[in-house]
C-alpha cells in the first residue's frame, strides 16, 4: 500500500466525518434530535451503515452510535517517519469515510428535500437522481445477477471535454456496463458534460447522474451493498458476505476523472473494501500488488482511449459483446433510450401508422437463410419525419422448429430491436411502436439493419432450433395490411391455446428457478391456470422452453398423487421444489395464499395479503406506491417476503393470473379480493369484469375498493358492508 495514498485517503476520512458530523449537529439543532431520517422509498434504511453494521438509522439521534464508532475506527493521521502497515487502517478510513457521508446525505434530502430527483430519468432542468429506490433497485439490480449488465463503472470527476466523455460513456454502455457519476473536476462533471453532448442520461441507458460531489460516491456502494441484501439473501450485518458477493459478482470499478483530493482517496479507499479497485487518468501513485481486489488496486496515468480497456482488464472482466453487422453501437444499455420528436427520422406504428411484426414458421426449402428484404422503400428513400406503415416477419425454419415457440421467438425482437443506439420499440404485435434518429440514420441505419440484428441474434440464441431465418420488412401500407390479416388469425390461435388451457387436463406443470441466481430457494411452479409471477412465463412458454433447452430452467413437474385438491398440493410438486430449493422447502399449495403458499423471488408484479378485519385478501401491483391497507407499500412487502421464504398469508403473483380461474381458489378465489389500486384494476378491467361474470358476479369489480376508497382496512371496511362484497359472508380465514 502507497504510504502517499494511506495518509491522503486518512485524512480525507477524517475531513469528510469532521464534515458530517457538523451537518448532523446543526440538523439536530434544527430539527430536533427525534426527526426522522431516510432515503427514498426504501426497506434498506441507510444501505451501507444498514448492511455493514447491521444498523437501522431511523432518526437523527440514531446517527449518534454510528459517529462514535466512525471516531473509534478512524486511524490516526500518518505520520512521515513511521512505516506502518497500511492496507488494514486505510480500509477502515474508507469504510468509516461511507458510513459518515451516508449520514450527511440523509441529513441533505432533509435540508433538501428536492435536490434529488428521485425516479429513473432527470425531468427538464434537473439533473441529480440521488439515491435509488427500491423499485429502480429491483428492476435493475436483477441485471446485475442475471448478467445483463456484469458492473458498472463509477466515475468521479469529468473529462477533458463533452467529447471525450462522451466517448468514454457510450465504451462503457457497449460493454453492457452501468455509469454511475458523481463529483467535478475543474468545475466540470461527467454527468454535464454528456447531457451537453445531447446525450440521454437516467437508469433506462444506464447513465445515472448520482450528485455533484465525490460524497454522492456513496449511492453507487449504497447500490451494490442493497444487491447484496436483497439478491444474494445476506442478512444485514453479515459484512463480510456482503463484500464477498461484491468482489466476486458485481463488477465495478472506479474511474479518477481529474484531480484528484483527499476526499477521492477516502471514497476510494471506501471502494476497495468491495474489491473495487480506482483506474486514474492523473499520474497518481499507483497501488499494484493484489490483496482485497481481484487483481490491481489503484492504476493511474492510463489514457483516456485506454482507460476502459484497462478497467475492465483490472477488474478481471469478461465481456461478451455480440457482434451484429450494422453501422451503429448494439447492446442492452440501448435497450431504455429514448428517440424524442426532435431527434426522429421515421416513425412506424404508434397508432399513427398501420405497423405490427411476428414471427412464423416455414418450410425448410421455402427460407433463404441470411436474406433480408425491405419490401417497399428504405430508410434513406424517405424523407426526414416520415411516418410510415411497416410489417416485420420473420420467417423461421428449422428441423427442430416448432409452432409452439414462435410466441416466444417474436417477443424477442422488442429487446433486440431496442439494443440497436438509436432506434426505440415499444409493444408488440400490431401494437408495435418505433422510432428511429436522425443520427443512427446519419450513421448510415436502414430499416433492412432492422432484419439483419433479428437474423443474428435469432441465430445466436436459438440456435439449437432454428437453421435459416429471413425477413421482410414491408413498408407498403397496403402490404402490411394484408400481413396483418393473416397474422392476427394466428395470434388469436396462440391466445386460445392457453386461455382454454386447465390444470387438471395436464399431468405435468414446469418448474422456472431463473431467479435463484439470486433467491437460491425460489422456485416458480408455473401451470396453465397460473403463469409465473413475474408475468413472463405462462406454462405454454415454459414448455416450449424446455423444449429448446432441455437442461435450462424450466423442468417438468409430473403433478404426481394428488394431496390436496383444494390447496393444489400434488407429490410430485412437493418432491420437485424440496429438491430444487435444496431441502429449504417441503411443501407448496399452487393455489392457497394462506397454507404452504408459493415462495417468490421478488419480481412478482403483484403481491397478495391477507385482510383479517375485512376477512378477505388484497393485492398491490409494483407500480402502485401509496400506502394499502395491510399497511405496508410494495417495496415493503417485496422486501419483506421476497428471497424465496415461504411466508403464509402473503402471495407474490403475476397481473394475468388475478382472472386465471385458480387465483387463490383455495381460500374462495377472486370473491375475496377486496381491495386493489385503481391503475391495477383499470389496467385488467376487460378481463376482470369478464371473469367475474363467469363466476355470476357480474357486479363484484365496483365492489372492489381501491385507494380512493381507503387505504386502511377500517376504511375499506364501510364500503365493503355498503356494497354487500362476498368476501364479508365467507367462511373466516383466520
Ligand atoms: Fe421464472 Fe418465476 Fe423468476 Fe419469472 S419469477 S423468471 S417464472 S422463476
Ligand atoms: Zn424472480
């Protein structure tokens, strides 16, 4: 360890605890020893100080504690004649240097209470997004599990211009990397400078501008401590576990952009603990021998057109970029990035134009495997602003094809369409919506690149089923038309393969344990009346996935002797999850909330809990951020019961299986819901008001009430009485 760098990351620790502790006396003095502290929409407290000491700070007078023990581990400053050994105390400055600036941040959303801009994307004129919450960290913090994104990159400072920032930005996007910005340097900061590069910033292209200042350093070690917690299952307190998941599963770094000061030291001191080493752009010295990190601690000096190759070479990263042949940056950090008004070339669909895509199955002899036609005219035989009707198919053979997957086939080509830098998909279908830039057109982006990214990536991950694909781009209005009348016979066809679909006319269901990459208990039985409780796998799906992946994570489940009709508990599913949640489960009801009920991951889209007062059963989906009346918001509940425990009287489910007919059958089905938000039951009116009329209660919707009506079960339970809602008259469920 760099004596220079021990002593300057000491007494930037000390500076910044000096600092924060003022702040927190003038907040006390302020506001009272007794106020309440937290960051946004959050189960995880004060992320690091919550993880690391097991400590939940609630209140101004909660930071007490912490201080005294920021001021027991803070090292004594260097001294120039002493040798000491010095990896141990810097580690602890940097810890301690996290613990403080957390504190002082807590403090800033109380004196500021909109500094942050709390949600995924900046609006006009803001900037900082500060921490996330719990919803940003779900939704992309499973990225960092599954692969998707393998780390993110860290970066104090800014570069020598817009220019070069911007080049460094979109380097790290293409390795699939998040960017995570914080501090300034020379008065500039990265964050700034992208955005004067007209670039798209926020969560959805992983750019997040954090804060201003190096101590906003703390939202991105905040970020990979509540992974920890949240996908890898540690307890809070188990420090040790939490660093280990960090150096051995998140790939991050630091990128030095500028000068830099005792406080960046300190915070990269704070980082090391992670195993996440610091790569300066400045000749600062340079700490080589490996130790905590994977293999260098500190590189300095590196160029900026070097800087990310040599990151990624220092943190031991292995990045798989697939190659698609076309003129523009591809990959999932394109995936959220808008294309506005301003910047459009052409536009398809989006009830503006005719426009649909699907993918079909044809006879060997009939695909020419690699052909790409645009049927009508091209990108660059239209003028700019064009609206134009465009039909995708994608036609497919193989000898190991089926009819069955090409559902799944099709919805692929919205991710892949979106990984293109500067092209936006939204829906699919005929509901299809997209967008292309000006500046991929520039590039020289046609529509036929459009074909060639499905073709390759077709190719790439179905390649076990699929020989040759083609497809044709038709951008005739009359030609799409004719398209879509043949393709709606067949979407239809798909729908009414699983809606007509029963439990009891299949003996085998499927397993889907994608999510115990990060919830090693969680196991999904998804059959045909309840699809996965992510909402992406019914059971049609899971079977044509097995089929294309036999050793993948959709199994069959032969249901076996049945138990228990009315839980929905068969042999065979008890055997099949105690085996694959490794003995930590014995037994799962597939359609009871209230007895063994199904285990969940937390990417369920809803959650269910049981109402005693009103002896009935709610459910709140994750976009709902109100309070409910189980008193406890989503994030709370997904908090409390995801990880893949079993937790009686909570049911993590999907949106569609609300009006699938096992929908908590066992404690009397949709009767007993009684309360839902409003955006939930808007979004599945059609279907709800359908099933409810199946069961002959047709008017049972408007006797569901919804946070207009209340959001405590006192509340509700007026209405519930006014209305006459069954669930009053059914048997007790506690
Ligand atoms: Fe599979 Fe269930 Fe995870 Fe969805 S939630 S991906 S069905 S394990
Ligand atoms: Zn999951």
């Amino acid at each position: 360890m760099s004596k220079i760098i021990a002593s300057a990351a000491i007494r930037g620790a000390h500076k910044i605890v000096d600092m924060a502790e003022k702040k927190w006396k003038e907040a006390v003095d302020k506001f009272g020893i007794n106020q309440e502290v937290h960051f946004p929409e959050t189960a995880y407290y004060l992320p690091i100080i919550y993880g690391i000491l097991g400590e939940k700070i609630e209140k101004l007078s909660d930071m007490e504690k912490v201080f005294s023990l920021c001021r027991k581990f803070l090292p004594a400053p260097v001294h120039e004649k002493v040798h000491l050994p010095y990896l141990g105390p810097t580690l602890d400055a940097g810890m301690v240097t996290l613990f403080a600036e957390e504190m002082m941040e807590a403090v800033k959303y109380l004196e500021e209470p909109d500094f942050y801009f709390p949600e995924e994307e900046p609006p006009e004129g803001k900037l900082w997004l500060g921490a996330a919450n719990d919803i940003i960290l779900r939704k992309r913090g499973i990225e960092f599990v599954d692969g998707t994104a393998p780390g993110f990159a860290a970066i104090a400072g800014a570069a020598p211009d817009a220019t070069t920032a911007m080049k460094i930005a979109q380097e790290l996007q293409e390795k699939n990397l998040y960017v995570f910005m914080c501090a300034q340097h020379a008065g500039k900061r990265f964050a700034e400078q992208l955005v004067e590069g007209g670039m798209q910033i926020g969560w959805p292209v992983r750019l997040v501008p954090f804060g201003p200042e190096i101590y906003e350093a703390v939202f991105a070690l905040g970020f990979a401590v509540r992974a920890a917690m949240s996908f890898g299952g540690i307890e809070p307190g188990d420090f040790r576990r939490i660093l280990i998941y960090n150096k051995d599963r998140i790939f991050a770094f630091v990128l030095a952009l500028g000068y830099v000061s005792e406080e960046w030291y300190a915070n990269a001191a704070g980082a090391i603990n992670f195993g996440f080493p610091t790569i300066a752009d400045t000749p600062i010295p340079q700490i080589l021998p490996t130790g905590v990190c994977t293999y260098e601690h500190v590189v300095s000096n590196i160029p900026h057109d070097r800087i990310v190759a040599k990151a990624v070479e220092v943190r031991g990263l292995k990045v798989t970029v697939s190659k698609v042949p076309i003129p523009v940056p591809y990959g999932p950090a394109f995936e959220g990035e808008r294309v506005r008004k301003e910047d459009l070339y052409l536009e398809a669909g989006g009830t503006r134009t005719l426009s649909c895509e699907w993918t079909t199955t044809l006879p060997l002899n009939q695909v020419e495997d690699g052909k790409v036609e645009v049927i009508g005219s091209d990108l660059d035989e239209l003028p700019e602003g064009t609206q134009t009707p465009l039909a995708i198919v994608v036609e497919v053979a193989g000898r190991e094809m089926q009819e069955e997957f090409e559902p799944i086939l099709e919805r692929q080509i919205h991710d892949y369409i979106n990984y293109i830098n500067g092209a936006m998909h939204i829906g699919q279908r005929e509901i299809v919506w997209i967008r292309i830039s000006k500046k991929a057109k520039e590039k020289g982006l046609r529509l036929k690149h459009l074909g060639m990214v499905i073709h390759a990536k077709y190719h790439e991950v179905f390649g076990n089923i699929l020989d040759k694909v083609q497809v044709k781009l038709y951008t005739d209005e009359q030609k799409v038309k004719e398209i879509l009348e043949k393709a709606r016979i067949v979407w239809k066809a798909r729908d009414e393969r699983l809606a007509g679909m029963t439990d009891e006319e299949v003996d085998t269901f499927y397993s889907c344990t994608l999510c115990q990459s990060f919830a090693p208990s969680h196991v999904c039985i998804v059959t045909p009346e309840r699809t996965g409780l992510c909402g992406a796998y019914s059971w049609l799906d899971c079977r044509a996935s097995n089929r294309i992946n036999p050793e993948g994570p959709n199994q069959p489940v032969k249901k076996g002797a049945i138990i228990d009709s009315r839980l929905g508990q068969w042999e065979g599913c008890n055997e099949f999850v105690n085996k694959a949640s490794r003995g930590a489960l014995e037994r799962v009801s597939i359609y009871s909330l209230m007895v063994d009920p199904m285990t969940t991951c937390g990417c369920c889209e809803c959650i269910a809990v049981v109402l005693p007062l009103c002896n009935g059963i709610m459910t709140v989906n994750r976009e709902y951020k109100g309070d409910t009346p189980c008193g406890m918001k989503f994030t709370t509940l997904a908090g409390t019961i995801g990880g893949g425990k079993q937790n009686p009287g909570f049911l993590g489910h999907s949106k569609f299986n609300i009006t699938q007919k096992k929908f908590i059958a066992s404690e009397g089905g949709i009767k007993r819901l009684v309360w839902m938000p409003k955006m939930l039951k808007e979004e599945i009116w059609e279907r709800l008001v359908k099933r409810c009329e199946e069961i002959g209660m047709p008017d049972l919707p408007n006797m569901i009430a919804d946070e207009t009506v209340g959001v405590t079960e006192e509340e509700i339970l007026t209405f519930l009485q006014e209305k006459k809602h069954p669930a009053l008259e059914m048997e007790p469920l506690i």
